[in-house]
C-alpha cells in the first residue's frame, strides 16, 4: 500500500506540475486573445494528427519538462512462444506498465544545482516463458521484474536521490543512493540494453550475467553508487558500488538491516577513438560478504540430528567487455552499427556457471529511409561450474548452454514499436531438445 500511495503522489505531483504550468500560462495571456488550434476536418485528418505526435497522448511532458519534471509512460507487451524443444512447448503473453518520475530538485523544490530525486514502478501482467525455455536460458528479460515467474503486481522497483558534482577536467561526479532498479543501474553503462524493451530480449545476449546470479540476489536493492562521466562520451568511466545482497522490489526491508551483507563491486572504462569511431574497454569486478552453499559435494555432510550441513564460501566475478562503433552514416550519427564483447569468470565454487561469452551486433537505422528502425544478431554461451554439475548429477545431467538471437524493432511512429525476434537455445538439461523460441514485442510510449 506504501508504494502504490508513494507511486500516486509522485503522479499528482507532476500532474499538478501541469497544472501550475497552465496557470502561469493563463495569467501571462490573460490580455490577449486566445487561438484555439483550428479542429481536424475529418476523422483522418484527427487519426494522423494523433499518429504524428512524439508520445500517444500528446505533448504535456514537454511542458512538464520545463518545469524540472520528466514523466515516462510506457507500455510492453510481449507474446513468445516455445515452439520446438526446450522444457515444454507452450507460448504466452503478458507484459509490463513502467512509470518514470525524475524530478530536478532545484526546479520542482527550490534546492541546489544538481540533485534530483528519481523513481521507477512497475505493474506486471499476464504470463512469459521463461520457465518452459529453462530455468537459466533468461529468453525474456522484460519480463524478469518485479520478480520472476508468473508474478502480478505493481512495486515500486527505484527510488534514488541523485548529485551531479565538478569533478576534474572533463569530468562529472554521480552519487546515487537509494533503492536500485538493477536493470536500470546496468542500461546506465549499457544504454543498448534500454530495459530490454528496444533491443535484444534475451540478457544473455547482452551483458554478462549469470555468473553472478547469487551474488547479487534480487533486482531491486539497497544501496549506492559514485561513477565519474565522461562528458565527451557522454557514459561511466570509473566507479564504485555498494549494495545489499536482498531483494526489495516487492517489499521494503528494514534498512537497519539491509547492509548486514554487501555486494561490493568496481569499474573502470578506456573510452578511445578509432577512425573517428567511439570505442571502449572495461574491466568490472564485484565481491559479496554474503556466503553462499557450497557446490562441491565433499563439503556438504549429513550430520545426525540436523541433516545436510555444507560449508559456505563467498563469491567473487571479473566481467571485461569490448565495445565499437563500426560505421555511422554520413550527416546522421544516430544511424550507425556496433559491436559488443563481453565475458564474465568466477570461482568454480560457489557460483553455478563459471564462465559467459557473448558477442553481438546490433544495426541502427540501415536503410536511410527507416532511420529509427534496429535490427541485432547476438550469440552468448554459458559454461556451468564442475562442481555444480556433479552436485545435481544424481538428478539430472545438466550441460553447458548456448543461444543465437535476431530481431529488428520496426518503428511504426515515434511513441509505437514492433518487434519480432527469433532465439535459438540448447538449455541446461542434457534430455531437452533443442528450443525454437519466437516472439513478438509491442511497445507504446503514452
């Protein structure tokens, strides 16, 4: 109930920030004669004038912007189907309704230059098929939050408070505390990945992540960050992270007891030009306090009176990527093509995957009549851990997995998104077939 009033009032807030806007308006005009934009002569003219507009319901964020609101709205729907191979062949639909609010704190509240107080909630519906792919291939990461499986809801995933700071050179300070969205924190160093809403579906074809499933424990956590940007390239380039190990998307924990346990982690980024083409390399690395069951079956024993007993250690990732802009149209930026490469290694134990490689390419706006349109091809595989695969051995022989992913976002007008994708899987289970797994993605910016 606290989140959904929470979510409310910052709602009425920007609404209201709407409404002092056209009051200040009013009383500036209130001399002259007004002119009333001229109706629409038809019901054609009145469906492109809709149509045309940058956001479904017109231009009120603009105005709210200029008064220090940013207000996001926006629709996902996705429908995948399982339709070969896999755990079970089924398809599904569901989807998600996101709500942004960042408010410029010197703007909305009179307080100093840089700070500003943001929030992301999120309602789930319907169902995915993350399960019936198998339980580590992550097919659809839209579909992961608030929490994953067939949860219905609406939470409040983030809720910051954010300070920009001079910091040297080029340079600016971020300090950010608060609840953290993961997804937001990592589309922050990887804006390609949007949410998962513009580009590829499946996570694995993006970052690194299994490997550090564990360590990291949930979506939404307490916690902080310091990066400094780099103003040239507009991204992170050096930081440091600091958050508690449980997740909070659903409910909010006592913050008393948030930091018991902590994933603590840094990076570092080498931003260069290459042709006049921007490229990186980055190097992140992360620990956690908090212990996890060992995966090696001589530490686990079985003692009279208390049953299994097994040690614990505490894991530990070092993830590098690889980025390159390739090409870019001549006379339009936005239009270009890139590549990504990334890998993640831990510990054999404790962690259940060890090792992730992924590579991808991802196309924007190719044919210079569709400069909005995307289009991306992605290849990613998983090694599990020995140890883990001798730990379920006497249940199920698991294997390494490995996916292929294509799509292409179809911009159908500015604030309407189309997109098929096609992924192709060999999932953890050695008995399951390989899995055909199609989808459509439908996404809508009111």
């Amino acid at each position: 109930m606290r989140k959904i009033v929470t979510i409310v009032c910052l709602l009425v807030l920007a609404l209201g920030g709407a409404g002092f806007s056209t009051l200040a308006q009013a009383e500036e005009t209130s001399t002259h004669v007004h002119k009333m934009p001229p109706a629409p002569e038809s019901w054609g003219e009145a469906f492109k004038e809709i149509w045309d507009r940058d956001k479904l319901t017109g231009d009120w964020a603009s105005d709210l912007h200029d008064h220090g609101l940013d207000v996001g709205l926006r629709l996902s729907q996705y429908y995948q189907n399982v339709a070969s191979g896999g755990v079970n062949e089924n398809g599904e639909y569901g989807g998600t309704m996101d709500y942004r609010v960042t408010a410029d704190a010197k703007k909305v509240f009179g307080l100093w230059e840089g700070l500003s107080f943001n929030m992301h909630a999120r309602t789930r519906f319907g169902k995915d098929i993350n399960a019936d792919a198998g339980a580590f291939v992550l097919p659809n990461a839209g579909m992961l939050s608030p929490l994953p499986g067939d949860y219905h809801g609406t939470d409040i995933t983030g809720l910051t408070a954010s300070q920009y700071l001079p910091f040297f050179y080029d340079r600016l300070a971020l300090i950010t505390i608060g609840q953290l969205d993961v997804v937001d924190t990592v589309t922050m160093f990887f804006p390609n990945l949007a949410y998962g809403q513009e580009g590829f579906w499946n996570i694995n074809s993006t970052i690194t992540t299994l490997p550090w499933f564990g360590a990291v424990r949930g979506l939404s956590l307490y916690g902080g960050y310091a990066v400094t940007i780099n103003q040239k390239y507009k991204g992170p380039e050096t930081g440091f992270l600091a958050l508690g190990t449980e997740n909070e998307s659903t409910s909010w924990g006592s913050l008393g007891n948030a930091f018991d346990e902590v994933w603590l982690a840094g990076f570092h980024r080498l931003y260069w030009d290459f042709q006049d083409h921007m490229g990186f390399f980055m190097v992140f690395g992360g620990y956690s306090t908090k212990g996890q069951p060992s995966n090696d079956p001589n530490d686990i024993v079985f003692v009279p009176g208390q049953g299994l007993n097994t040690k614990e250690k505490k894991p530990w990732d070092i993830a590098l990527y690889l980025y390159q802009d390739f090409w870019k149209a001549e006379g339009n930026p936005d239009r270009k093509a890139t590549l990504l490469i990334g890998g993640t290694v831990g510990p054999d134990n404790p962690q259940f995957a060890q090792y992730h490689l992924f590579a991808n390419v991802e196309v924007f706006g190719l044919m210079k009549s569709r400069p909005h349109d995307r289009m991306g091809v992605g290849w990613w595989k998983n090694w599990l851990s020995d140890d883990f695969k001798k730990l379920a051995s006497p249940v199920i022989d698991l294997q390494n997995l490995w996916g292929v992913e294509l799509y292409y976002n179809i911009e159908l007008n500015k604030w309407l998104h189309l997109t098929p994708d096609l992924q192709l899987v060999e999932n953890q289970r050695e008995r399951d077939d390989f899995a055909v797994i199609a989808g459509g993605r439908l996404v809508m910016d009111f």
